[in-house]
C-alpha cells in the first residue's frame, strides 16, 4: 500500500491530520489516536517521517525578498484605497448635510407685531392671541 492509498483510507488518519500533529495542534484525544495508529502502521509512520523532513527543508530555505515593483504595487493600493475611502466619507457626509431637510429658521416679524399690538384695541391684537400677558385661563 503506497501513501496515496493510506491517505484515502478511513482507517488511517489524512495528510492534515498528520501535519497538525507534527506541529501539536490537535486535541490530545485525536493526538492519542494517531499515537495508537502510528505503532501498528508503517505506512503511516513513513508518511510522518517523509513530511516532517519536508518541514524541515521548507523551513531551512532563505526567505525571498518580493520584487521592489510587487512592493511598490502593494503600497500604492493600499495608499489609494486609503483615499478612495476618505473621498467617500467626505460624500457621505456632503450628501448628509445637503439632503437632510432642515427646519427652516424661525425669525417672528417682532416690528411688524409690535405696531399690530399698538393699533389694535386690546384682546384683538396678534400678541395678545398667542400670549396673554396678565390674563389667568
């Protein structure tokens, strides 16, 4: 049986399974499991080994340096996305301010009201309508 075949067997634990338990990142029930598993499969057993020699390679490999224009690429978007936003939160707000209605100011004809107040007999005067001065109701 090659590790192909272990692999896709449900008695046998997948090649995530045993890549998480190299790194310790399962549950120590599914951890005894595969410990279990591994004394009686050789298959298996060969398959860790095979991947934890990967790791080791892969980890031991120089890192790469990105080219300077996926550098520059990667800061101009996130430059122009950073202004693209703010572009569109000075619209929402312009849209905001213009579109929400207001109520208009109120500025009551205070000298047009005071002469009515003075020409007109007491009682009958727009004044006197809207406030009573002096009256009890």
């Amino acid at each position: 049986m090659n590790s192909f075949e272990c692999s896709i067997s449900s008695n046998h634990p997948d090649g995530d399974s045993l890549s998480a338990y190299l790194d310790e990142e399962l549950e120590p029930t599914q951890r005894a499991d595969i410990d279990r598993h591994l004394i009686d499969c050789d298959i298996c057993t060969n398959e860790l080994m095979s991947l934890d020699k990967s790791k080791q390679l892969l980890r031991g490999l120089a890192p790469v340096e990105p080219p300077a224009v996926f550098m520059f690429q990667f800061k101009n978007r996130h430059i122009r996305n950073f202004v693209l936003l703010g572009l569109g939160f000075v619209v929402l707000l312009l849209a905001l301010v213009l579109l929400i209605p207001r109520q208009p100011a109120v500025s009551p004809p205070i000298n047009h009201l005071a002469s009515l107040h003075a020409s007109t007999p007491a009682g009958r005067d727009p004044l006197s309508q809207v406030a009573p001065l002096g009256t009890s109701q």
